[in-house]
C-alpha cells in the first residue's frame, strides 16, 4: 500500500506540467486569435475609410462636371481629376500675359458655377500657370524666365476672376514655370498643350501647403509697363 501511494504521489508532476503546458498553449493561442481579429478590424477600418473617402471625391468630380457643363459641352475646357483646364492660346498670345476678349469673356462664364460650388465646400480655388519648356528671355525680355511667366498669367486669370465677381477669399494663383508638362515637349503641338492654366478646388487646410513655393495672388491690377 505504502508502495502504491510512492507511484501516485511522483506521476503528479506529469500531469501538473502538462496541464499547465496546455494552458499555456491555450493562452497563447487565444493572444493570437485577439491579434488577427484587432489587425482585421484595423484592415476594415482602413478600407471602409478609403472607400469613403473615394466616394465622396467622386461626389465632388460629379458636382463639379455639372456645376460647368455648359463650357465642358462646348470644348473650351476640360475636367481631369478635378482640375480645370484652360488652352493657353484661348487666354493669351504666345509668351504674353495680357488675356485676350475672349478669354475674359469664358473666365466670366466660369465666374458663377466656380462661385457656387465653392460656396458649398470649404475649398478654395488654386489658379496655377504653366508653360513649355522654350526660354522665354529670349523671345520676351520683359519676363525673367517661365517661372514669371507663369505666375504673371496665373495672376492675370485670378485678378480678372475676381472683377467678374469672385470674391477674393475664394481662391490663390500658383506658378509651376516648365514643369509637370501635360505632355513631353517634342515638338510645337506638345508645346501648345503645355501652355496652359489650370484651375483646382482645394481644401482650405491643405491651400497653404500647395501654396509653397508659388505665387499668392493679390486682388488689385498693377500697372502696366
């Protein structure tokens, strides 16, 4: 008897490390499980945000392409991601900053859809100037370079904008010079792509960052040289 009590009493341990290596395989287990189930959650979290956040830009590019359907119809603009293109040809002559007739009288026809549009977000209108890849010192002396140029035109849009009747909190001019072309600058229909003016809603808190290194418009005209 005393010999059977000695078996029972030294197999005990056995059983206490297996159960307590079962517990802990269980407990590690249920750790991971947690872990898989929190990085799930967090992937669909992520991916209904995105989604959101799709939808709606999709939301504002539709309210956008309504709000200038008449000029989107007609050719004299186009909408690519939300930003609107103008042909630099049909604002000004080549290397001028001085608009043209009929480029003020299609910024005028953009006045009130940009206005209401604007009016019910809390964007603000980037106009930034864009040219092609030529010097332009040496066909006119009376801009530096294509980053003047640029901004002069940017400014010229944003100014005449404004006497038509968008109110000056609503937007700023930005100048890009030669770079990001639509197009690389083979040949002298590339070129005339890449001269152009684009117009952009943007989030008020993001204006000043695209605001950097650009140029920030001011309301009145300056004289002419």
């Amino acid at each position: 008897m005393q010999e059977l009590d000695t078996d029972i009493d030294t197999s005990n341990p056995t059983w206490i490390s297996f159960a307590d290596l079962m517990t802990g395989l269980l407990g590690a287990f249920v750790l991971l499980l947690v872990g898989v189930m929190a990085t799930q959650l967090d992937m669909a979290s992520k991916l209904e945000s995105e989604v959101e956040k799709r939808q709606i830009e999709e939301q504002k590019r539709q309210s956008l392409e309504q709000a200038l359907a008449v000029p989107l119809a007609s050719g004299r603009i186009t909408l690519n991601n939300g930003r609107i293109g103008i042909s630099g040809k049909l604002l000004f002559n080549l290397n001028s900053a001085q608009l043209q007739p009929e480029g003020r009288q299609l910024l005028k026809s953009l006045v009130g859809p940009l206005r209401s549009y604007l009016q019910s977000r809390e964007d603000l209108l980037m106009v930034s100037g864009f040219t092609d890849d030529k010097a332009v010192g040496s066909r006119n002396r009376q801009f530096a370079d294509n980053w003047e140029l640029s901004a002069q035109r940017a400014l010229t849009v944003t100014r005449t904008l404004i006497e038509e009747g968008m109110p000056p909190t609503m937007l700023f001019a930005a100048a890009f010079g030669q770079e990001q072309p639509l197009v690389a600058n083979r040949n002298e229909q590339a070129r005339a792509q890449n001269r152009r003016v684009e117009m952009a809603p943007v989030p008020k808190a993001q204006a000043a960052d695209k605001a950097t290194g650009q140029v920030k418009a001011a309301p009145s005209r300056p004289d002419k040289p």
